[in-house]
C-alpha cells in the first residue's frame, strides 16, 4: 500500500510505514464492545482479533520543507529548534530585547493530533501521540508498562468505565508537550530579557485541547503573555 504525502500544516499523524513494530495484541470486546481482555502476543504467535502498535513518522510534506512537523515531546528537539531560531534572532536583534523587541510570539504548537475508532468495533487507524522515551518515562511516573496496557486508551473497561491508564496517558503526553517546549521556550526567553507570547492549537473546548496539547491552562503556567489570534467577522448573504 502506498501512502500519499502529508500536505496538511498542522501537525495530523497519517500512515507512512516508516517505522517498527511496538507490539501486537489478541484483543477480545464484550457484547457491549468494551474491553474484555487483551494480551501481548509473542513473535509469531495469532489471534483470531490481532490488533498492531507501530511508532511512526508523519511522511514529508512541503509545509516542513519536505521533512516533518517537530517533535513537540522531545526535549532535545526543542533545544535544537530554539538553537537554530531563537538564537539566531538573538545575535541579530539581541540588544533590542525587551526594548524595541519586547516579546517573541509562538503560533499554534501541538502534538501529533490524537484520534480513536468511530465506534467499538471499527477497524480504524488510531492515533496517539508518542516519543521514543515515553515508555521509559511513562514507568518512571507510574511504575507501569504503557505498552503492555495501550489497549485501554482505545477501549473503555467492562461497563463502560475508562481505565487510570488512559487518564494517566492523556496526563503524561500533556506535561511532556508543556515541559519540553513551552516550558523550555519561556525558560529561554526569560533569561534573555524578552516575553514569551502566543496561543496554542484547538483552543476552543476541553475535548479539542485533549487532541492537540492536552489542555491549555497548563501550557500558559510559564507564559508571561498568553496571546490569541485575530478575531473577524463575515458579513455575507448566504446562510
């Protein structure tokens, strides 16, 4: 199967068949199409309902300058990224810091948008966030193994419950994406004199924040001016 370049400017996950297998699971729902079991599969063991995890890249698209959209979990990316941005406006324009250059503005910043199945017995893709430290990362916080229980971020619990795991993920992918670029990105511009101002991505309701950032308030805690886009108004005749 071949897989058409991302073309889109936010940062949406799609199929691209660029990365490994994470692990593969006998996947068995109850009448009601909750989770009724799941387990890990070996190497070369089936079920009758195989379900795969793969860690993937989005492919390149012409918005990234044929590459993709960054890694917004990845401390080490966003150094890199505020290496070859930020510094570089500092050392043309780093004496007007806080003067005539009062603030840097950040626009949009997200994670890789989170999906789920249209319904609970759908064979859809779905997609989550991810970082090649977030098992490591995710047990040091909470002594468990996300990959072994990824299952229940996708299905509910017998009787319609959600799982600590799908809570405690959603947590975790939230602080990540704060702590290594909007904490990172504050922490810099302060200690170069300037403000750090913008707004993130699918603001509107808690559920749209869930997708993109996790959720916003968190990601203003080290934000000196939160800011917003431009608000317009159409006038028109068609309804």
């Amino acid at each position: 199967m071949s897989y058409s370049p991302q073309t889109s400017s936010s940062a949406r996950a799609c199929r691209s068949e660029n990365g490994h297998l994470l692990a593969k699971y006998d996947i068995r729902l109850d009448e009601n199409g909750c989770l009724k079991s799941s387990r890990l599969l070996k190497k070369g063991e089936s079920a009758s309902n195989v379900w795969y995890a793969y860690a993937e890249t989005n492919p390149g698209s012409p918005w990234f300058n044929d590459q993709t959209y960054v890694d917004t979990l990845s401390p080490e990316a966003i150094s890199r990224f505020i290496e070859i941005t930020h510094e570089v406006y500092k050392a043309d324009l780093g004496d007007k810091f806080g003067s005539l250059v009062p603030c840097i503005f950040t626009d949009e910043p997200q994670f890789a948008t989170k999906t789920q199945l249209s319904n609970p017995n759908a064979m859809d893709d779905v997609f989550m966030p991810w970082t090649t430290d977030i098992p490591e990362t995710f047990k040091k916080e909470y002594s468990t193994d996300l990959v072994k229980d990824l299952p229940q971020i996708v299905w509910n619990l017998p009787d319609g419950n959600p799982s600590l795991t799908r809570y405690r993920y959603h947590d975790h992918i939230c602080e990540r994406f704060v702590s290594a670029f909007m904490d990172q990105l504050s922490t810099w511009c302060r200690q170069n004199n300037i403000i750090l101002n913008g707004h993130m991505m699918e603001e509107p309701t808690l559920y749209s924040q869930t997708t993109a950032l996790g959720e916003a308030m968190r990601c203003y805690r080290d934000q000196e001016m939160p800011g917003g886009s431009s608000l317009f108004v159409i006038f028109s005749p068609v309804v």
